[in-house]
C-alpha cells in the first residue's frame, strides 16, 4: 500500500525556519519524481516544489525560490522541504505528493505550518 | 503561466442527479508528445486531494465508473453521472503539460441541495 506521511509542521514566528520530511512507503521512492504542495486555510491549492528522481533537478514557483529547498534521501524513502524566511503567506498545510509521469497520483495527508508571533 | 478556470464554483446536487463541472486553460494543453495532461482532483472535508482522473479521461484504478472526464486544447469537462454522497467535496484540476509549474484550477465545490 503505498503512504505518505508528512511531519514536522508546527508553530514558528516570521522570519524564523522550519524543516519537513515526508515518509514514503509501498513504493519504489527512487522511481518518482516528488512534490511539495500548499493549501492555505479555506483556500486552493498552489504548488511549492518539486524534485528529480535523483535529487539532481529542482524546481519552485517564484513565491518559496530562494527562501525553499526541497531535497530527498532515497536510502531513506524521504523527502524533505527546508523552508527559510517564513511569511504569515506561507501558513498553510502541506502536502507530499508523488509523480508519476509528471503528473501528481498520490497525496500524504498534510502536515500544518503556521508562521505567526 | 497556464491559468485554469473552474466553473461553476459551487454546484448543488441532489443525490442521483447528474452534474458536469467545466476547467477552462489559458493556453492549450496538448503536450508535443501528443499526450495533454490535465488531471482531476477531488478533495474530501478533512483529507487529503486524490487523483480522480488523468490524461484528461482516463479514471485512476478504484475510481468508480460514475466519474468520466473529456474535453481537448483548452476546454474540459468532468462529469458525475449520478451523485453519491461520497463524491461531496472539491474538485480541482491540475494542469502538467506546462510544468514546472503546475497549476490548479480555484476548485469547484460540491455539495447536496
């Protein structure tokens, strides 16, 4: 059965950092392109990054570049999202999602984060 | 960046009745490979979003067959053919051919009347 399962999420004051990991299962994790994706209270979906089989290609949209890392461990089955500088704009609950053929099949159920003082 | 539109933004259904939600793009999705990547999405109250339908028609394993998607270029539909009560939530679509970046249409919500 394949699971995802976000972790990390929290509390943090603006300005200040904060790391997500993601736990894979039930699947081969080295095989797939993976994403980060955020969803504000009350609103869509806006996506945050993405990350190559290898870890070698990056990619994120102009809000988080910069500021966002996604990385992955595959030894592990973990994919991870440092984020720095955090704006009460990036509270939200983010998911891991999974890529097969570009396309995103299969979502963790989210982990909080909350930027406020 | 490709735009999606969803319309309508909120759809009322009765159960058993038939309702169609549209996705409208900016710019074509036909990927030169030939392939056109928009997806379907439905996110439940308190879950998770999960794939209904890709390539613009084709259902993802265990999805019931009530569910149908169609559409080319820049005009798409989803289609519910009889509302169960599960099916209430929001649906998304989300666009590939021109990722990075992937783009979301607003959401369509759907909810009994």
């Amino acid at each position: 059965e394949v699971q995802l399962v976000e972790s990390g999420g929290g509390l943090v004051q603006p300005g200040r950092s904060l790391k997500l990991s993601c736990a894979a299962s039930g699947f081969t994790f080295s095989n797939y392109y993976m994403a980060w994706v955020r969803q504000a209270p009350k609103k869509g979906l806006e996506w945050v990054a993405t990350i190559s089989t290898s870890g070698s290609r990056t990619y994120y949209p102009d809000s988080v570049k910069g500021r966002f890392t996604i990385s992955r461990d595959n030894a592990k089955s973990s994919l991870y999202l440092q984020m720095n500088s955090l704006k009460s704009e990036d509270t939200a609950t983010y998911y891991c999602a999974r890529l097969r053929n570009w396309d995103p099949d299969f979502w963790g159920p989210g982990t909080m984060v909350t930027v406020s003082s | 960046d490709v735009v999606l539109t969803q319309t309508p933004p909120t759809l009322s259904a009765t159960i058993g009745q038939s309702v169609s939600i549209s996705c409208r793009s900016s710019q074509s999705l036909l990927h030169s490979n030939g392939n056109t990547y928009l997806n379907w999405l439905l996110q439940r109250p308190g879950q998770p979003p999960q794939l209904l339908i890709y390539l613009v028609s084709r259902l993802e394993s265990g999805v019931p067959n009530r569910f149908s998607g169609s559409g080319s270029g820049t005009d798409f539909t989803l289609k519910i053919s009889g509302v169960e009560a599960e099916d209430l939530g929001v649906y998304y679509c989300v666009q590939s051919t021109h990722a990075p970046p992937w783009t979301f249409g607003g959401g369509t919500k759907l909810e009994l009347k």
